[in-house]
C-alpha cells in the first residue's frame, strides 16, 4: 500500500495484493496486520544537496517533491528497497549481497561471448532438458559441447546437472575501509537468513553438491512466484563453511577459520585491501518438467533465437526471467537474469 502525506489531512491509500484480497475475502475474521514492512522506492538519496545555495531547509527539496508511486497490486514489482533499522548508532558501512561472478563468472565474462550472441548480460542460461543438456548433440566449439563446466552455463536437467557450478552469493561489508575480517556470529550486519524467488513454472532450488536433493518451496504466490526461506541454523547445506556444512573441492570454503579471510577464498566483498566477509549461499538451479517436456511455455512467454555461442546453425526456444535474493534480516535484494534455452 501506499501512505501519501498531502500536507493538511493524513491519506492512506491502501491497496491489497491479490493474496490480501484473498485472505480478506475469507470473511471468518483471521485477517489481521501484525507486520509491515517500509520501503522508499521512489527516493534518490543523491538528490540530497548540502551545498543548496538557499541553506539548509532546501537540502532535501527535491527529495521531498519526488512523485510518489501508486500502489501496485503485483507483490513482485514493489518494496524493492526495504527500510530497515539497527540499535547500534556507530555503523559506518550497511551490508551487501553479490552474486559472486568469481567462483561462477556470468554468462558475459565467458572469453567466447561475443556481442551479436543474445544472451543475458550479468546473469546465466540454463538447458531446459537433457537434449539441451548432453554435450553429445552439439559441437565441441558450443559451451554446450563441452564436458566440463562453462561460465555462465548451468545444465538445468539430470543427469547432467552436476557438469554446472551452483550459483554463489556472498553478503558482508563490502569496503576496503574496514580491516580485512570476517563479520563475527552475532553482529546484527550477518545475514544469516535469505529469501530466494523464482518462477515456479520454470526452475527449482536443489542443493548445490546434489541437484537431485530439491527444497520444497516454503510459499508459491498467485503469480506462480516461490519464495524458498533459508536458515543457516536449519539449513546449512545452503551455506558455505565454516558457516554453513557446504564444502567441494574447496571452492566454497572459507579457508581460515579464525576472523581473516584472504584472496584465496574468492570472495566478492571487499579485496585485499579491506572488507568484512560475512556469509555465503550457495545453491543450484534445476529445470521444471514443464519446461523440460513442452514447448507451451517456450511458445507462450518466450521466443526462438540462433546464436553460434550457443551452438552452429542451431536453434533455440527461450524464455527470460529472473532469481531474486534478498536478505531476511537486512533486507538488501539481488535481480540475476536468467535465460531457459531449448534446443528446437
């Protein structure tokens, strides 16, 4: 919902989502706000202007006459940017969440990528079945002919799934003015919680050392949108260690176990100069039998593409969409483009 303040009288525009509605219509009284949550969407903290010629009543002028945003009844496309609060006053630096393009480089930072291919810039393509998926039916040229893992190739069909690396995501402080350490259990900036959402048509969340072992999504919305929680107390195959149990051949694990961190660990926060690492979500992508069994949904949401990258003189159905995850106690959000790609 939105709140609009239009100087005088206090307006409260609400508007439910479909599942409030849903939930309303129910009639038997177990409709009740017991959270809410802010977000300033519309706001560019940069027009804040501490040098206003007028003082300092003008510093946030153009702030305050930003249009406000109407309310959206889609639950996907608001509250990207939640507000949130800490008891501790002396924070410097507010965490982050990255995709760690490191340990599994995105789709454009593969060396044979080049800019007449279509594919999604800053995100990664996933096979939509095992044809896709078998490095037999292509050339040894394509990424999909290769035996071995590809940056920004994720095989989404068993049983050739476990030729991708799992996506990466790592959170902490993400500075070089802070000492080189890891954020300790308990500090308040630790996430230690993530909401990872996905089009529940497409793909499912699996393990990231067996894409056999699937998650049960926590919440599927009326937009086919599945909310899967993860809990490094209950969960902590998601997690790197030392952290989490997570650990192949090394890649995911944070080598020293005491406060530091080094280059070796391959993290995205800070650099060798400086960052405060705090946790690492791991977890693989697996293809849903409705993507991987038909083309309705190619025909309906997507499209057809060529492209050498992907593999000579052949064709492909597609389907773009995205993977969001945001962190439970900060709520810092990450949008990873994905494309579904099957061979025609």
């Amino acid at each position: 919902m939105g709140f609009l303040d239009n100087s005088g009288d206090i307006i409260l525009d609400a508007v439910l989502t479909d599942t409030g509605r849903q939930r309303m219509a129910a009639g038997d009284g177990s409709f009740k706000i017991v959270k809410f949550a802010l977000g300033d969407d519309e706001i560019d903290y940069s027009l804040y202007n501490k040098n206003h010629a007028s003082g300092s009543a003008f510093y946030d002028l153009s702030i305050m006459q930003t249009p406000v945003l109407e309310c959206f009844t889609n639950n996907t496309s608001v509250m990207k940017s939640k507000l949130v609060s800490f008891t501790r006053k002396d924070h410097l630096y507010l965490p982050v969440i990255k995709l760690n393009d490191v340990i599994f480089p995105t789709i454009n930072k593969n060396s044979s990528v080049t800019a007449t291919d279509i594919v999604p810039a800053g995100g990664y393509i996933i096979t939509a079945d095992q044809t896709t998926s078998d490095p037999a039916n292509f050339t040894s040229t394509s990424p999909f002919g290769s035996s071995t893992p590809q940056d920004g190739v994720i095989k989404g069909r068993q049983p050739f799934s476990n030729l991708s690396n799992p996506i990466v995501f790592d959170q902490g402080l993400d500075t070089t003015q802070l000492s080189l350490a890891k954020l300790r259990a308990g500090d308040p900036l630790k996430e230690t919680q993530y909401i990872v959402e996905v089009d529940n048509r497409f793909c499912r969340i699996a393990t990231p050392d067996d894409a056999s072992q699937q998650t049960p999504a926590s919440f599927v919305d009326d937009d086919n949108i599945a909310s899967y929680y993860f809990s490094l107390n209950s969960d902590s195959s998601y997690f790197a260690a030392p952290d989490g149990t997570t650990k192949r051949a090394g890649t995911f694990t944070i080598n020293n176990q005491g406060d530091a961190y080094t280059n070796a660990d391959q993290t995205v926060i800070g650099n060798s100069n400086g960052g405060r690492y705090g946790t690492r979500l791991v977890f693989q992508l697996v293809a849903t039998d409705e993507v991987a069994t038909s083309t309705y949904l190619f025909t309906k949401l997507g499209g057809t593409t060529a492209s050498d990258y992907l593999g000579s003189n052949a064709q492909f159905y597609y389907i773009d969409t995205t993977i969001r995850v945001t962190g439970f106690t900060t709520g810092y959000r990450v949008d990873i483009p994905l494309r579904f790609v099957k061979k025609v």
